[in-house]
C-alpha cells in the first residue's frame, strides 16, 4: 500500500538534493551555467507550491526539475529534431559503470536526444530506481528502458570524442584575466576591486546575489582569509574564467572550482563563483 502524503520540509530537502539536482539539470543543459540557472528555477517553484503534501518528496522535486529542463530544450532550435516519438521496446543489459558515465564531459551528454540523456541521468548517474526514474520522466517503464539502452549505446560510441577548441580571447581579455590572477594571487584585493565595474553583478552560487563594487568588500574579505589559495586564468565552457585551488585548515588541498567573469569595455560586469558549489565542477570543460 502507497504511504499517505506527507509534508516536507522544502528549503531543508531542496539544500540536500541541490548538488544531485545540479548534476543532473548541467547533463541535460550541457552547461554548468544553464544548470545553475535550472536549479534556481526549480527551487523557486518548489517553494511556491508551499507545503504541499506529497508521497515522495525527492521524486516530485525531480519531476520538476524534468519539466524545466525539457521545457530549456524544446526551446532550444537545435533540440528540435531530437523530440521524435520513440517506439516502446525492452531494453538490453549493456551499460557502461557507472563511475564512468558520470565523469563524462557535459557535452558528450548533449550528443544524445533528451528522452535518452534524461533516461541515462537519471538511472546511471543519480541511480534512481527504474520504475520511480521512469515516472520522474513522465514515461512508461517499456519506452524509459528503450531510451536508457540506446542512451548507453550511444555513450559507448561517444565518451571518447576528443574536445571542441574554445574561441579565444581578445588580448583586452586575457590581459584582465591574467592580472586578476596576479592580484588574486598576491592578495591585492584592492587592486581586484578596481578591475571591476561600479554595478557588478556576484552570483555567488547558493548564496545571495552582491550588487556593486563596494558589496564585494566583505566578499573579498573571505578569500583573504583562505590558506594558500591560488588563481589561475582559464576558460570554462568558453567563457574567462579563473581556476582557484586552497587549503583547509589542516593544510590540506580541496577540490578546485571557477570563478567565470563577463568582461565588457575593459572592466568586469558580472562573476559567477562556484566556491559553495563545487559539485558543479563535475565534468565541466577546463581549458
């Protein structure tokens, strides 16, 4: 017998599931920015519906979270061709580990349809059980493993593609990044502050967003108190970006994280920085 509705706690769950949550809306964006902008999607309308009870918590928000992503890329014109109906059929027992399909670069994910990304994701990734993946995609359990076999096919063929060249940088550009490095790594946090425009935008991922140069005061205040952090200039999906790697308190290295700039007429309009979401790191393209 199904349990009865139950209320959950929202922000509680949602801050549990946002790195899974991350993981699998970056997959089927295939960017780690059009993922974050996924989630924030999704929390909001998961807090709009209030204390609606439901059975499963984790699943509904998942459903959600599917929704959002397939509306993304019905919007996309060049997801178009992949929304053709395909024909219910069992599916065989071929897979790739699973270790190994979720180190897949976000963009080998892009290579197949959405219902066999979604498919794969779901299953192979956040290992959601057949049945309950199936109805977070809103399909059959027949036509969600024929989706997830031909995803597992295709991964097979793809997971060796070599990768895209980036676009370069304008020499304006890259000399920004390279001295934002040099400062960052000098700590010259005042000198960081004048790279950047009066009405910077930080998107500080799960945080609140900071507004204006002098917001990034307190902002800058924190790396300054970080042991042996370090920048490197680098390029994330395309975009200028800065690779920062530190210790912890016991002097111990953490796992490495971007922060993204947008660059406009010689001075930096907006950051993205992913220090509190270093999930999102996960098979994104350095260069």
């Amino acid at each position: 017998m199904d349990s009865p509705p139950v209320e959950h706690d929202l922000p509680a769950l949602l801050a549990r599931l946002r790195p899974r949550l991350h993981r699998y809306l970056a997959r089927m964006a295939g960017s780690v920015f059009d993922g974050e902008d996924l989630v924030q999607e999704v929390c909001v309308k998961v807090l709009a519906a209030g204390s609606t009870p439901v059975r499963n918590g984790e699943g509904w928000i998942f459903s959600i979270a599917h929704n959002a992503a397939m509306d993304l890329l019905r919007g996309r014109a060049r997801e178009r061709e992949l929304f053709a109906v395909q024909p219910e059929e069992l599916a065989e027992t071929t897979e790739i580990e699973r270790r190994e399909v979720a180190s897949l670069a976000l963009r080998v994910f892009m290579l197949l349809p959405a219902s066999q990304r979604s498919a794969v994701l779901l299953a192979d990734v956040l290992e959601h059980p057949l049945a309950e993946a199936a109805t977070v995609a809103g399909a059959t359990l027949p036509a969600f493993k024929a989706s997830l076999h031909r995803g597992r096919v295709a991964l097979q063929k793809h997971r060796e593609l070599p990768p895209e060249p980036d676009a370069p940088l304008s020499p304006a550009q890259q000399q920004l990044l390279e001295l934002y490095a040099a400062r960052f790594n000098a700590r010259d946090f005042d000198g960081l502050l004048a790279l950047m425009a009066a009405d910077v935008r930080l998107d500080l991922v799960g945080r609140p967003a900071l507004l204006g140069r002098d917001a990034l005061s307190v902002y800058f205040g924190n790396y300054r108190r970080l042991q042996g952090a370090r920048a490197a200039p680098c390029l994330l999906e395309g975009r200028p970006a800065i690779r920062v790697e530190h210790l912890d308190a016991a002097g111990q290295p953490q796992p490495a994280y971007a922060v993204a700039f947008e660059i406009v007429d010689g001075s930096i309009r907006a950051m993205c920085d992913f220090h509190h979401a270093r999930y999102a790191m996960e098979g994104v393209r350095w260069s």
